[in-house]
C-alpha cells in the first residue's frame, strides 16, 4: 500500500529541469520531495507527501496525528530511528 506521509518543510530551492523541491523532514530523516503542485508551501509549513511529490499542505495537528496513526501502524520503520517520538516541531 502507498502511503502520503506529513513532514515539514526545512528548505525550498529552485533546481533547474525540476522546479521547486524542498528538503522535508519525516521523523528522524530529511528527504527531497517535490512542492511544484503547491505554489503556497513554504519553509516551516507541514505537507503530505506521496511518492516524492508533496501533494497537500497540512496543519501541525494533523500532520502530527496522522504520524502517530502510522507509526502505530509500523508504516514509519524505515523513516525514523526507535528514539524518534515525534515529527521535529521546534525549528
């Protein structure tokens, strides 16, 4: 099953032949993903992200909802190491 994942937004740049990717953090790892289909997002800004492509942005609550839901759900095994309890809201 594929899966949107929320992170946050740590940094936006402009990379020629790809648009607008941003570097996003998911629990203890930080992944590029691309924001093209969301002109608004911005640095600090929680987003869904599926298959590399950031597809909706999300508030911090449900951002920080929907992570626990999946890491109850073993879905997040792969994105954080076992002392990462929750999506970096510091910062």
């Amino acid at each position: 099953m594929c899966l949107a994942i929320p992170g946050k937004i740590k940094e936006i740049n402009d990379v020629p032949n790809m648009g607008r990717m941003a570097k996003v953090q998911f629990g203890g790892i930080v992944k590029e993903a691309s924001i093209e289909p969301l002109p608004a997002a911005k640095v600090g800004d929680y987003v869904l992200v599926h298959v590399g492509v950031a597809i909706s942005i999300v508030d911090e609550e449900e951002a920080q909802k929907t992570f626990q839901y999946l890491r109850e759900a073993g879905e997040l095994d792969e994105l954080e190491p076992e002392s990462m309890n929750q999506i970096d809201t510091e910062s």
